[in-house]
C-alpha cells in the first residue's frame, strides 16, 4: 500500500484554516512578494500555480490565491503523527518522503474482507486525528501501488487506487514512456530514439533484447539501467517494506553574525555541510533524491529565513550534483541578511545496491571527482576541507569565495584599463611639459594594468574558469562565465566600481 498526502503543508493549512475549503491555497510567506511558493493545494495546481514560484507570479497568476505562512514545525509534528497512526496497522511501514508512505499489509488485510476496506479505514483514521485526506494506492509490489495512484488506474471511491497484474496489459501498459516511475526527460529522449514509446513496448519485450537495444543507445554500461526499468514495466519490485531505512541525514550550523553576512562566506560553510552530510550518507551506502536547505536569519531584533526542498530527476551520491543544486538555492533565495543558522537535509533515500539511472558516459569521471573529496575528507579532516576550498571547488565544479575576487578584481582592471587607454588617446598630440609627465604616469600605470590582468587570465584559466559575456547598465556590470562547465554570473555595483577606481588610481599614482 502507498498512501499519499498530496501537498501536505498545503493540505494541513486548508486543514487548519476551514473557512478556505473552496478556495486555492499556497504555503509562502504573505508579507513578501519575492517569496517562495513553497506548497501548492490541488485546487491551486488547477488554477497552473506550481512550487518554486514567486508569491507575486503566484497572484497574478491566480488573483484569489490564499497564501499561508508556513509552520514547519507543526507540519514535522503531524508529519510523525501520522506515522505512528500507520504503524498501528502493520510494523512493516517505510518512510518515502515527508508527504508519502509505504506499508505493507499483508498479514493485517486479511482480517479484512478487502484490502480497500481497510485502505478506507486508515484514510478516516488520518483525516479524524489531523485533518488531511489522504490518496492510497494498493497493488501487489511497492512500485505497483505507487504507479497505481501516479497514474489514476481504476480509481475507487474516496481516492482509494487499485493496480493488480491482470490490470497491467490493458491499462499501464498503455501509458507513455515517460509515465514509468524514474523516466525523466534523458531517459524519455533514449526509448523515443529505441521507438519504446509506452511502457507497453519496454515491458513485452524480454529482458535481454532489452539491454542489448539499450547497450546499443547508451552503452555497455547499461545493463542494471536495463534490468531496473524493465521491472518496473513489468510491475516487478524485489524491494520490501523496510521498516529501519534512514529517513534523512541532516547537518546543520549555527553561525556568527557579524562574521557570515557576506554570500560568499555563507556559500563557504554550505559546501561543508553539503560534504559533511554527503559523507555520512555514503557511510550508510544510500542517495539521495531530494536536497532540503534551510536558513534563519537574522538581522537586529528582526528575525527572517528561507526553506527549498529540491526534487532530483534521479538518485544521487555525487558531492558536486548537490552542491550545485544547494548554491543555486541559496542564491536564488537569500535576501541578504545575516545568516545565524544553516542547514542542509538529505531524504527520499535510495539503497546504493538499487541502480536508478545513474549510470553513464560522465559516470567514471563524476564518480572519480566523489572519491578524491571523499578520500580528501577522510584523511584530513572537514577542517582541512574548509580550508582548501579550490579543491573542493573542482570536486563540486562551483566557484569558490577565492576565485570569485579574483574574478571581482579582473573586471575592475578591465575597466580601469579601457579608462587608461581612452586617457592616452586624449593626451596623443599634447605637447605640454606636465601633460607629457602625466602620460608618462598613465603609461605605466596602464602597463602594470596589462601585467596584472594577464596574470588573471591565467590564473583563471587553470582553474577551467572562462569569461563568456560582459553587459553593463547604469546601475551594474553583468559577468558571464563558466566554471569547470557550469555556468555562472558576477555582478558589481557601478558605485562600487567607481569607488574601487578612486582607491586604485590613488594607490598607482603613489606608486609612480
């Protein structure tokens, strides 16, 4: 049995608040319009608002929209509640993320006439001790009772989802491709190209036609891919309920305010939780299929915070894959205040024995990039990696704080560059004495330039650092550039860029 809760925050919230019944509702914060949506009711998913979105793209959007502060910890609290109601039916119940649930019920049906009485039994057990209605699929594996409620399959009365092996051929079978359970855009693009275009075509052919059709597409590499997929076509699931898998794996940090109040020393800190919490999940031989980061701010006697929980399109144990979606999250979400506690939270757990997808063209390389941070942290220490942020940086593929200055300090010599040379052009036919030794000056200054930004140059380049695009506006200087592949940007005020300019001329005319 899979039981669903279908946007439990959203859920709890319309719970708790009755008189919005009728109405769509999201979870955010009310008072700020550059909030996050962080969940979204059924009858708001209707009106097309989605997770992620801005309050303020949220109401235009859906202009009676509710939006409720968030409670995270009343919502942990039923969270667990409900948990304990589940294990009162079976000992055998497994934790998927904080709004779905596995148990298996077996034994405990048979004192049933049907397993969808007992389903209906556990929905109003739930909905009588907190409030939130919950969705049950119910099939003869772990993957059949969760497809049978992803894809509506012979839906009973009150949301109760049915989907047993005579039904496969004539229903789930007819679903597209990318309906099967892990099949995210890479992989849909493979089986259109294998012209397997439901999941019909994956699961009548027979296992080793299948990996050798995939082999051909994806390489020789593919063959637990093969076998997971075809299984899953085929509703076969050898899992079972497990009653002790780790929930999550979490770390956090309270930190000194007037010490972390800049993005580049919050991001610093992220990175070693993010390789803290990576490592204890390796121990544990599990991946992760969400990323939650989560931070308080504060500010004087004003009091702020942020929380994202991200959905990966498959299981992962690669300390940069993380990495990566974590910094996005704080940049996307930190408002600029200082930042007094951080956190970072591993869940939706996956057994490393389970291949989901992972494997690939980049896996040997990926995988190798993991080994030389995880030996790295091993032998010496998080300490050490805190302290040795370029080579983490390479493992993670994110710019660190270091570099980030020096490229601060490259696009302020060109600048000062540019104004050197339109300088010079300017004093070309001067034939004046003290004119002639102000050019002189600029001269040199403009030479030390030049030296100063080859060294850059360099330097950036042999960290795989590249500068793709530069726009200004009246107000900022917009960097593009890559970073060991990934794409980033940089901006600088105007009004800093003048200011440094006045410091730096100050400091070569002394020179000189």
């Amino acid at each position: 049995m899979f039981i669903d809760f279908q946007s439990l925050y959203a859920s709890m919230e319309k719970a708790a608040h009755p008189q919005y019944k009728n109405r769509p509702v999201v979870v955010g914060d009310p008072a700020s319009m550059d909030g996050m949506v962080l969940a979204v009711c059924p009858m708001a998913k209707e009106r097309g608002v989605l997770t992620g979105w801005l309050i303020r793209e949220a109401l235009a959007k859906c202009p009676e929209l509710v939006v409720i502060r968030p409670r995270i910890k009343a919502y942990i609290e039923i969270s667990h509640l409900i948990s304990n109601i589940l294990k009162s039916y079976s000992d055998q119940f497994q934790p998927f993320s904080i709004d779905e649930q596995f148990i298996d019920i077996t034994i405990s049906a048979n004192l049933y006439d049907t397993p969808e009485e007992l389903a209906h039994i556990i929905q109003n057990h739930i909905f009588l001790s907190t409030g939130v209605w919950a969705r049950i699929g119910i099939g003869p594996t772990k993957i059949m009772a969760k497809m049978a409620i992803d894809n509506c399959t012979k839906e009973g009365p009150e949301g109760v989802f049915t989907l047993w092996r005579e039904m496969l051929e004539s229903t789930f079978w007819t679903l597209p491709v990318k309906q099967l359970f892990m099949v995210g855009a890479r992989m849909t693009r493979h089986f259109t190209q294998m012209v397997l275009l439901t999941i019909g075509n994956i699961a009548r052919l027979e296992l080793q036609e299948f990996k050798s059709r995939l082999s051909i597409e994806m390489g020789k590499q593919s063959d637990n891919l093969a076998v997971y997929y075809w299984q899953m076509a085929r509703g076969l699931d050898p899992s079972l309920v497990k009653t002790d898998i780790q929930e999550s794996f979490s770390q956090s940090r309270a930190l000194q305010l007037q010490i972390f109040r800049s993005l580049a020393d919050i991001e610093a800190v992220l990175l070693e939780l993010i390789i803290e919490v990576s490592q204890q999940m390796r121990r544990h031989n599990y991946r992760t299929a969400v990323v939650s980061i989560s931070a308080i701010e504060t500010e004087g006697d004003q009091t702020g915070g942020f929380s994202r929980q991200i959905k990966l399109s498959q299981p992962t144990f690669l300390i940069h894959e993380i990495a990566e979606i974590a910094v996005k999250v704080l940049r996307e979400l930190w408002n600029g205040m200082p930042v007094s506690r951080l956190s970072v939270t591993l869940s939706e757990l996956t057994d490393e024995s389970i291949v989901l997808g992972t494997q690939n063209k980049g896996m040997d390389e990926r995988g190798h990039q993991k080994t030389i941070c995880s030996r790295l942290h091993h032998k010496r220490g998080a300490y050490y990696v805190g302290r040795h942020g370029a080579q983490v940086a390479k493992a993670v593929k994110v710019s660190t704080a270091e570099e980030r200055l020096m490229i601060s300090k490259y696009i302020f010599l060109l600048y000062l560059e540019k104004m050197a040379h339109k300088e010079l052009l300017e004093l070309e036919n001067s034939s004046y004495p003290l004119l002639r030794v102000y050019k002189m000056t600029i001269y040199n200054v403009l030479n030390q330039f030049i030296n100063e930004i080859y060294f850059l140059r360099r330097e950036l380049r042999s960290r795989n650092i590249r500068m793709l695009s530069e726009n200004h506006s009246s107000a900022d200087i917009y960097l593009r550039y890559s970073c060991r592949g990934y794409e980033e940007h940089f901006v600088m005020k105007q009004e800093v860029m003048h200011s440094k300019i006045k410091e730096q001329i100050k400091h070569y005319t002394e020179k000189f």
